[in-house]
C-alpha cells in the first residue's frame, strides 16, 4: 500500500493504468476525514458493529492477532511516523504490531552514522571496501528502541538501507521507496506500508562536520516527487 502525503505531485491517470491491469480498484468512502490524521484513521481503523463506541482494531491489529502471525510479515516505511503512531496506538501493548522504519524517528542515528563516515574519511580511507567494512562493525549500528521491532537482522537492516541507497541519508522520500523495495526484496512480507510526504533535501554544507559528504549545489530545496 503507497500513501502519498499532501504537496506531492503525482501523474493520476499514468499511476492508476499501471494498476489497473494487475489489481481491483476499491473506492473509498472517507467523508469527514479531511485531514491527515482522519483520513489515516478511517483507512486503517476496524470497526465494531456490536459496539460502535468502543476502540476500534486498527489493520495491524487485524494483523498481529492472525493465525502463525510475525512481525516481519507487515513492514511500514515512512517519512514521517503517523503510521507507527497508528500500530502502536493499538490494543495489545505487550506485541510487536509490525517491523517499521521511520526516517523521521531515525534522525538521530542518520546524523550518528553521518558524523562516523565523516570521521573515518579523515582519519583516512584507503578504498571503498575499507569504509565499508568499517561501517558494518557494530559500533555503527542503530541502537534498540529506534524501530517498532528489532533484532539483530532488522538493526543491520536498517543501517544498510541508509549505506547502499544512494540519497537515503539526506532525502526522506528516497529513503522510503529504496527501504520498501528493499524489505519485499529481502523479508519478502505479506503487507507492506509505504508513505511519502512532500520532501526536503538536507543541506549538508550547514553542518561543517558533513561537508565531506556535500555537494556545492545540495541546496535545501522542496522535493514532491515521490515515484
């Protein structure tokens, strides 16, 4: 499933002629959910018709609670982390709702793992090999907490999603579309959850512990495709 967030300029007619020959289309009926967060709500919320006023189940509720069901069979990959709020907004607190990758949430270990490569380009690198070998050393990957799952594979996962995607690191929505190709590559999951949002490229030469890493013309400037 591919959410597209507001200000992101997408080809309708082109989109949907692709889908239209390997897939139904389902219209929906979202009145009242103009914003964001409604509208989130209203696609991924269950209902209760015996009691209307109560919690309703959301997807990854549905999800968790299927015969033989893990973590790994849903992935969401997103910019933002409405999603994750969303799974973990769910009944069950003591289970993993699903594996997630938030760009957002992952702020921390992007300028972590930024600042490491900057560090270890001028203590001197003789050859690429060496670099990345030295990024896979564990000093180098993300701490537990960072995801809605985790284990070891999961936290090396999402360390090489930032090192073998070019861009990754600096834009939200590549992150999104190389991590999701990347998760039904590799995982192989039953649902995967992909959402963009209006995009902005880091300026990697307002931090001087990057520049490294920059380009003279990575300005910081609006990004709203998301393919």
């Amino acid at each position: 499933m591919i959410l597209y967030g507001e200000g992101i300029t997408i080809e309708r007619e082109k989109l949907w002629g692709r889908l239209r020959k390997i897939g139904v289309r389902v219209p929906l009926e979202l009145g009242g959910a103009e914003s964001s967060e409604a509208f989130l709500q209203s696609l991924f919320g269950g209902h209760s018709e015996s009691s209307p006023n109560a919690a309703r189940p959301t997807i990854f509720d549905l999800r968790r609670d299927s015969p033989n069901s893990s973590p790994l069979d849903s992935w969401v990959v997103e910019a933002g982390d409405a999603l994750h709020k969303l799974c973990e907004s769910g009944g069950k607190k003591e289970s993993v709702c699903a594996t997630g990758m938030s760009y957002d949430r992952l702020r921390a270990y992007r300028d972590r793992l930024t600042e490491t490569i900057y560090s270890k380009v001028l203590s001197g690198v003789h050859s690429p090999l060496e670099l990345s070998a030295y990024l896979k050393t564990p000093r180098v990957k993300p701490q537990e907490g960072v995801a809605l799952y985790y284990d070891d594979v999961v936290l090396n996962f999402i360390r090489d999603t930032f090192l073998q995607g070019a861009g990754t690191l600096i834009i939200n929505n590549t992150f999104v579309e190389w991590g999701a190709v990347q998760a039904l590559r590799r995982a192989q999951p039953q649902l995967v959850f992909r959402r963009c949002r209006a995009a902005r490229v880091l300026h990697l030469a307002q931090r001087r512990k990057r520049s490294a890493l920059s380009r003279p013309h990575a300005l910081s400037a609006p990004r709203r495709r998301c393919g």
